[in-house]
C-alpha cells in the first residue's frame, strides 16, 4: 500500500450560516498530483487552507504526514514540509521586490543554507526562464511570469508537499502549459506529492486522481479516466439545419451545448450507433436536415453535468426557452450583411505603455465575436473604448454605425456587463430590471414589456422577488445580462462573463447568448480567457501584449494552423517524460506534454506516426495510443503566440 | 526565536515602505506635514481682532477712545466706516470681529460729566473667541473711563496726569505666567502636536502594514510558513517602530526650531518616553489589525480608536481637569493623556522622572497589555 501524504475525512467547514465544505473526504498518495476541481464557490481554497493547516474547521479529520491537524500547535509541525500557494495570480508575492528579492525572501523564512538556496535558486530560474528577470520589481512581471515566481517561491525550501490553488488561472494558454510541463518536471524529479485546484475542467486529465466539487460537496472521485467512465453515454456532435431549432429541440431532451454551426451532445445511458439513432429519429420527425454526425471524445464536462444533474435534480439549470419557439425565424440571407462594430487602428497609450496597439477588426450585424487574451493583454481596456468609457489615444472605432467619440449616442445603442456584474445586491430581481429601465429612461408600458420579456428571457420566473444578493452566481449572471440588455441595445459587450460560473451556468448562458444573436440580432462582444468559450463564436480575434495577433472563425483560425504547422498527433506512453525526452533528442520540433499525453505538432502525420511506433520501440517505450487529434483553440492560441514570440526574438 | 527570520521579515518590509511611493509619504510626509498644518493652521490665541469704528462725534475724544483700541496687540483697526448698516455688512462678511459705535456729543457729554454709551457689536459665532474679545473689550473700555477720570481729576487738583493715574489705581496686578511665559498658544500646541501625531501615525502604518497582507494574501505565505508568531510580529511591527522614532525626532526638531518652543526638560528622558509611548501606539494597530480585513475598515477603525481620543482626550484642546466626570474617565483609558503630560512636563516645566514616572509606568502597563493581547490573537491557523 502506498504511504499516504493526506487523508482528509468528513471535512465539514461553515462561515457563519453558510456550509463551504460539506463531509468532503479524500486520501492522497504519496507523490501523487491531485486534482481538486470544480466552479469558484465549490469550497476547493476551503480544503486546500484546511490542508495546510491554516485554517480552523469545524467537523472531520485531516492527517498530513501521519500528524492530525487538530491545532495550530499540531498544524505548525507540518509547516516545514509543505509549500503553499494561496489563490490569485502573484498576489501573495511582494510587488515592490525584485524577482530575487522575492525568492529570497521566502527562502530567509523558511531558513534555507545558503549553499543550497544560491544552487537551487539558479536551476529554478533557469527552468522558469526568469533568470534574464531576477532585478526586475515583481510588479512589472506578465502575468504568467508573476505566476512562475510564485511557483518557484512556493518550491525554494523544497517542500515535500506542494499545496497550489488555482495556479493557472488567468493565464495565457501558453504560460499555462509552461506552468505545467515546469511542474511535471519537478515533481518526477524530486518525488513530492501535490494538491492542486482548477476552475478549468480542460486541467484534469493532468491530475493523477482528482475529485470533483460542487457547492461544498463532492460529486466524484477518482483517475480521470475513472471518472469520465462513470456516466454511461455518448458524446456526438452533428451539423444540422435549420441550426438553432434543431438546437431548441435536442436541447430538451439531451445535454446540449450549440457553438457556431454545430451541436454537441451528450446522450446518457446509450452507445452511440443507439444514440445516434435516436437523434436522427427526433430530428427527422422535425423536418430537420443532419449534415454531419459523428462520435467525440467524451469530456470531463459532460460528466461533471451529467453528475450535477443527478446530485441536484431541482437545480436550476436550463433556462426555459419558450420565447424561442417564435417560428418566424428568417433565414440569415434575409438581412443584408451590415457592420455592427469596425474598429480602424484603434490605439490606447496610459503614458507610456501601450495598452492597445493598431487593433483593427470588424463585426457584422447579429454576430458572436470572441475577444481571447490573458490577463493583461488589453481587452477591457479595448471594450472601454468601444463603449465610449475612456477615449483611444489613436485611430477611431464605429459601434452600431455611431462614432465613439459621440459618446451619448453610443451608449444609447450599447449594453455593456462587467466582469463584475454591476447589480445592486440588496434589490430584488424585479427592483433591479426596474431600476435599469429608470435609468436608461423607459416608460411605464415599455418598463411592463421589457420587464417580462427579460425574466422570460434570463429563465429568472420565480426568482422575480428574490434578492440579487441571494441568488446563485449563474441566475446572477443572467440578470446582470438582462439589465444590460433592458433598453433594447444593438451591441452588446461583456467583458468576461463566465469567469465565476460553473459549467452548467457557463452553457446556459450560451444558449441565451445563442438565442441573443441569432433571433434578436443582437451583436454581441465577448472577451474571456477560457478557451471553451471560444469555441461557441462566429468570429474570434487573439489579442497578445495589446495586439491583435490572429483573427477569423474558429474553424478558419484552427485551419490556418494547420496549414502553417500541421496536425496534431497525440501520444500516450508508459514512460512520458522519457518519450518527450526522446522526441526531442530525435529533432521532432515543439513535442509539448499535455497531461499525461504528448501533444505534437506535424506535416507528415502518417509518416511520423510510424517513425515515432519504431523509435519508442528500439527504445523501449511502450506506445499506448499515437493518433491524429483534433485542434483545439488553445492549440491555436499557443502556436500562434509562440510563432510570434520567436519571431520578436529574431528580430532582436 | 531565529534572528535571521527576524531579520529578513524586517528587510522586506522596510524595502516596500520605502519602495512605495504611498507608503513612503503616509511614513515620513504625512505626520511632519500635519505638524505643519496644524501648527500655522490653528491659533487659540485671540490677537488682532479686526475691527471697524463709527464715530458720530468726530472729536478729539473719540479718535482717543478709537486708538485705545487700535494701539493695542489685541485689535486692528481694519476701517471708519460712516454708517451702522455698514458695519452690520462687515461682520456678515467677516471682515470684522467687532464694531464700535461712537454716539454723537460723546467728547461734550463726557466732559460735561454725564454718562454717555458705546455700542459695541461682536460676532458671537464662537463662543470662546466671543467671550475673550468680550473681556478685551471691557478692558479697553475700563482702561479708558480710568483715563478720563485721572486727567478729570488732574485738571482739579492740578497734579501731574502720570500721578493722578497711580493713585486712582492704587492696586496694580503683577502678573507672572508660569511655564509659558509669554502665553503663545504654539508653546503648548506644538508639543502637543507631537503626542497627538505619534498617537495617530504608528497604528496607521501598522494596521495598513499586517491588513494589506491579509487583503493581498501574501499573510499566507506567514501562516503556511516555520516562521513563529513571535518571530513575525517583532520583524512587522519593528520597522513601524523605527519609522516613528525617526519620525518623533523630526517632530521635536520642528517644535523646537521652526516653532520656536522652549524645551526645558531632561532630553534623554524624553526620548525613552516616546519611544514607549511609539510602542505602545504601534500596539494598538496591532489590535486593530487583527479585527479587521481590509485596508478601508483598518483606516475607518483607526481614525476612530486614535485621531478622536487624540483631540479630545490629549488635554490639546480641553484640559482634562475640565473634563465632565465621565470623560475624564474616558481620557485615563488612552495613552494620550499620560504622554500629554510628560510631553508638557518635559517642554513647558522642565520637571523630569521624578515627577512623571507615574506617567510612563502607564504607558509600559498599556503597551504591555496591547502587544500580549496582540500574540494571543494573532494566529496562523485561522477562524476565515
């Protein structure tokens, strides 16, 4: 049996009324990374404080290292051994010290030889690529390097258990993978164990183990492979026209998330020729054409809802579309193609640094338009603009056909949600739209109207006298985007609206944005970090350092890399950071890990498929799967950063 | 206890004050500039009450009665105005503290021996400053009718004026001011000052210091880490301690030499005084950092718990003597009053420890107190 790092048991944790965490239990292995995942609220901080014994509870056992976390004096015996890093990106580092202050800092605490700290500190650095860096303040660091020095701070006593919440997010896709492969490194090397939180269900076949949180209580757990096995279904996705009322129909009966110009399902309980089958029959009896149906890889997110669904049969989850059945749905040929947003060259200094740099981009009427960037990378400050916040420095921008400087008639035509959901929490849901209809003006009949459109609209029936302070954070959300939406606007901005929802909350509000677009013609400017997001666009743009590096249809922007770089095969092995190793060492070009596969990057896929089955061969490598593998968004995301960071680097 | 963990929690901490530019005007600008504010900003001194005349006689007498006024260092003469109504527009304005009227016939009257009146108007929007300028004004007015009888008197008799003066003020008052001899205000406010900043600054700094951890979460690095609860502390609040010392000696030299205050008493023990009384402010930003969260309600609880007690309880504007029963009680339960004194004692009286001891054993009980409840409640493993 292998020695145990952690047994939790029965952990129970209450704030005053509220129960964070709810009789969560988990044992951790003993060099094991283990995955605690689940939506911001679902109590992960609360286990991992709890772990590092920082933080009382109220019912259960921790064990860490055979001690029993019980008292502070008990808790501080283990302190030695751990490392942690609490949530938010380098805040618990100090801004004004320079990167070497910093770590020398946490080494000072933690009372490390000085012949090890300069030894180790050097390998760390040099393997974060900090090392170029170390007299900057830590303030001026990107936001994936404030990350890695947190990393490397959290390490500098060499903790044997790492104790790390929420470490990606906010970062780019390429810091993120950055992080992780540094990680994986680390923890072959040195043997410790790790407990890590994600927000981003994409993480978890990264884990070795993980359970799955929601709302203080755990919904599975298990090896990622374990827990995508334990709903019994089938995952699809289809091409069908008309799109969105084949999406209202299946979306009744199945787990349903529309993107683009496809529909993905999850079918429960069924294999997938059964499954299949049962979705043509519905559709046929509809008059509904399918292009294309075909089998994908199940993910962890349509188990997580599948689970959610069991666990919280009352949940409000599905708003209620009725107002979608309008069937005078116009074939999108009937309305002329119109620019909604176009933006020329448009330019934000802040003294001397530029947040926006020559961003030009256009957007046609009744379009969903994805804005992806890290955090920092000058997307708010971009939407500003647009909504006639704060002025551009250069260029000039139309939204809805007015000019921003026309500030007023802007944002008579505009609805904008902030990341924040400005809502006024000690009014009810009905207090809330009323008081936005006052704002922007409305009379008593058009209040009535658009009132009742917007509870319809946002599935808010029943909430309509509820405090927007009490509501959960996916009906909040909804309300925020029906007050912006309350006076009736052409464009609409939000500005990452999906950052504190969780999966279920996350599709939903797709489908309203879905809904949005298509039959209100509303057009829509969204920007995130999730790339999940992404995918459901008509159009994205990257932004990267305040420019916009690549911009198109997912589908188009997918392809362009494939045809610049080629497909992608993934790899799984029994030995994976030797695979890497040997491909690398082979001049196969940007092998990267990704969990625990290899993800490749290739013009010659069959080719190298088996080149690569006799290379491990001779070396010994038991191969368990090599395949061609879909591109997704953040495959996108980080080829064409990394394209343009080697090419900045030639040009110095 | 590791020195070298001390240590480098102290580095780190004087790098950011020093770094940031907030931080670093908030320690070495912001108390020096309040001493500078308050010490030109408030006089309790009534000098140079403006004030304008109507004199309706135009006499000889009358511009006497009006330069009594305006000779003195108490009055200035700011006009002669021809009308009543005009000076009620003056002191609307505020121009002027007081008018005179001077009724016609007030030479020949006077002369004549019959009673004559002077009408004077005061601005009684403050009390306190009405009631002096009410004494002044009386005063002048007894210093004049004294006049007017003596050279009565002198013309009678026929003896000299300066003699008819000494006998018909047989008694005359000497005074002598103790401690502040010449009575300036700025004598007494200035070191009073310096209680009063050093009552505010400290816990400022120190609560802002330990609550902007716990708002960034860098405090997590403290609870997760082999660092003792003792160790952090001394290496926190150390530094805050430093900045005020530096700051208490800047305070004194502004007294001493921009203000001109006399210190009379025994320096050394002076500076032992106010490094306890420091610690001991230090200590209550402590407490208070261990109650609150974020940066605002640290500053909001702060301001409350220090800036009020220190106005009203440091004896700066009321003397605590003339405390109601119940706020004297309250004054004794802040360390400002017990600092006032030694503060007042040092510069005013020149008295020294064996005078004041019981005041600094008051300060080493309440620093004592602060900084054990302080450990006790800080925690590394805690309730949120």
């Amino acid at each position: 049996m292998a020695e145990m790092a952690i047994e939790v048991s029965h952990l129970v944790k209450r704030y005053k009324k509220h129960t964070a965490v709810d009789k969560i239990s988990l044992n951790v292995n003993k060099g094991e990374i283990f995955g605690l995942i689940g939506p911001d609220g679902a109590g992960k901080s609360t286990v991992m404080k709890a772990v590092a014994g920082i933080l009382k509870f109220d019912e259960g056992i921790i064990r860490v290292f055979d001690v029993n976390i019980d008292s502070e004096r008990n808790a501080e015996k283990i302190k030695s051994r751990l490392g942690f890093m609490p949530q938010g990106l380098g805040l618990n580092l100090y801004p004004e010290l320079s990167v070497e202050e910093n770590i020398n800092f946490f080494a000072h605490l933690r009372s490390v030889p000085k012949d090890r700290l300069s030894k180790w500190k050097r390998q760390l650095l040099d393997m974060t690529r900090l090392t170029p860096f170390r007299t900057r303040r830590m303030k001026n660091l990107s936001g994936g390097m404030k990350q890695k020095l947190g990393l490397v701070c959290t390490l500098i006593h060499e903790p044997e258990l790492l104790i790390l919440d929420e470490p990606t997010t906010g970062v780019d896709p390429v810091s993120r993978r950055d992080f992780w492969e540094i990680l994986m490194h680390l923890l072959r090397e040195k043997n410790v164990t790790a407990l890590i939180s994600t927000a981003y269900l994409d993480e978890a076949i990264r884990f070795n183990h993980l359970v799955l949180m929601f709302q203080g209580k755990m919904l599975a757990q298990g090896e990622p492979d374990e827990i995508l096995k334990m709903v019994h279904g089938s995952s699809l996705e289809l091409v069908a026209t008309p799109h969105s009322i084949a999406t209202d129909i299946l979306s009744q009966v199945f787990q349903t998330e529309a993107t683009g110009n496809r529909i993905r399902l999850f079918v429960e309980g069924k294999g997938f020729e059964e499954a299949k089958h049962t979705i043509e029959k519905i559709l046929r009896e509809n008059r509904i054409e399918i292009k294309d149906i075909y089998a994908r890889e199940p993910e962890l997110e349509d188990v997580f809802i599948a689970l959610l669904k069991k666990e919280h049969p009352d949940s409000d989850s599905s708003p209620h579309p009725s107002f979608t059945h309008s069937p005078s749905i116009a074939p999108s040929f009937a309305h002329p193609p119109s620019v909604a947003i176009e933006a020329k060259k448009i330019t934000k200094y802040f003294g001397k640094f530029c947040a926006v740099d020559n961003a030009s981009f256009s957007v046609q009427k009744g379009k969903i338009f994805g804005l992806l960037g890290p955090n920092g990378a000058g997307k708010t400050t971009l939407i500003k603009m647009l909504c006639g916040i704060i002025p551009p420095t250069g260029g000039n921008a139309t939204v809805a056909g007015v000019d921003i400087h026309h500030i007023k008639d802007v944002k008579e035509r505009i609805g904008y949600m902030s990341q924040i959901f400005s809502l006024y929490l000690d009014l009810t849901v009905k207090e809330n739209i009323k008081l936005y209809a006052g704002i922007y003006g409305l009379d008593k009949k058009e209040t009535r109207m658009r009132l009742d459109w917007i509870i319809d609209m946002a599935g808010l029936e029943g909430h309509e006298e509820d405090l927007a302070g009490q509501l959960p954070m996916g009906i909040r959300q909804r309300l925020a985007l029906g007050c912006a939406l309350v006076h009736k606007p052409e464009v609409l901005f939000l500005d990452e609206p999906t950052s504190a929802v969780d999966p279920v909350g996350r599709r939903t509000f797709w489908d309203i944005l879905l809904h949005l677009s298509r039959k209100e013609r509303v057009t829509i400017l969204v920007t995130t970090h999730y790339m999940m997001d992404a995918e459901h666009c008509d159009h994205l743009a990257l932004m990267y350092a305040g420019k916009i590096i690549a911009d198109g249809s997912p589908e188009k922007l997918k392809a362009d890399v494939t045809i610049k770089a080629g497909t992608l095969l993934e790899i799984s092995t029994n030995r994976l950071l030797f695979s890497l190793e040997v491909l690398e060492d082979t001049g196969f070009k940007g092998p990267a890990l990704y969990g625990n596969k290899i993800h490749l990057l290739t013009h010659t896929p069959d080719e190298d498929i088996e080149r690569i089955k006799s290379l491990f061969s001779e070396k010994k490598i038991e191969v368990k799967s090599i395949s061609k593998y879909p591109l997704s968004m953040e495959d996108v995301f980080v080829y064409d950063i990394t394209a343009l960071e080697q090419e900045e680097s030639y040009a110095v | 206890m590791r020195f070298k963990r001390i240590l480098a929690i102290i580095i780190k901490e004087f790098r950011e004050i020093l770094r940031d530019p907030l931080y670093f005007s908030l320690a070495f600008v912001v108390p020096s500039m309040i001493m500078l504010m308050f010490g030109y900003g408030i006089s309790l001194d009534v000098e140079n009450i403006p004030f304008a005349v109507v004199d309706y006689d135009k006499t000889q007498l009358s511009r006497d009665y009006t330069y009594k006024f305006a000779k003195s260092r108490y009055f200035n003469l700011k006009a002669y105005v021809e009308d009543e109504r005009l000076l009620d527009k003056m002191l609307n304005k505020g121009a002027i503290r007081v008018g005179i009227v001077i009724p016609e016939h007030f030479q020949k009257d006077l002369s004549a021996g019959r009673d004559v009146a002077v009408q004077s108007l005061i601005d009684g929007t403050l009390p306190y400053r009405t009631k002096i300028t009410k004494g002044y004004v009386a005063v002048m007015n007894a210093a004049f009718n004294l006049e007017v009888l003596s050279r009565y008197i002198a013309k009678i008799k026929g003896i000299p004026f300066e003699q008819t003066i000494s006998q018909v003020n047989p008694i005359s008052l000497q005074v002598r001011y103790l401690y502040n001899e010449s009575v300036k205000s700025i004598y007494s406010l200035a070191p009073a000052l310096i209680g009063m900043i050093l009552l505010m600054s400290p816990p400022f700094l120190t609560a802002l210091g330990i609550v902007r951890e716990k708002e960034s979460g860098s405090i997590y690095n403290i609870y997760s880490s082999t660092v003792s609860r003792a160790e952090f502390l001394i290496g926190k609040l150390f530094p805050y301690v430093i900045i005020s010392i530096i700051n208490a000696n800047i305070l004194w030299i502004m007294a001493v030499s921009l203000f001109g205050v006399p210190f009379k008493g025994n320096l050394p023990f002076f500076a032992a005084a106010t490094a306890i009384y420091v610690i001991c402010s230090t200590g209550i930003g402590l407490l208070v950092s261990i109650f609150v969260r974020t940066q605002i309600a640290a500053m909001l609880v702060t301001t409350v718990l220090t800036v009020i007690p220190a106005w009203l309880y440091s004896g700066v504007v009321i003397p605590i003597s003339s405390l109601d029963k119940i706020a004297r009680i309250e004054a004794h339960l802040f360390p400002a009053m017990y600092y006032n004194y030694i503060v007042m004692g040092s510069f005013l009286k020149g008295v020294g420890v064996d005078i004041l001891w019981k005041n600094v054993v008051a300060l080493i009980i309440y620093s004592i107190l602060l900084f054990t409840a302080g450990y006790l409640l800080f925690h590394k493993r805690v309730k949120a």
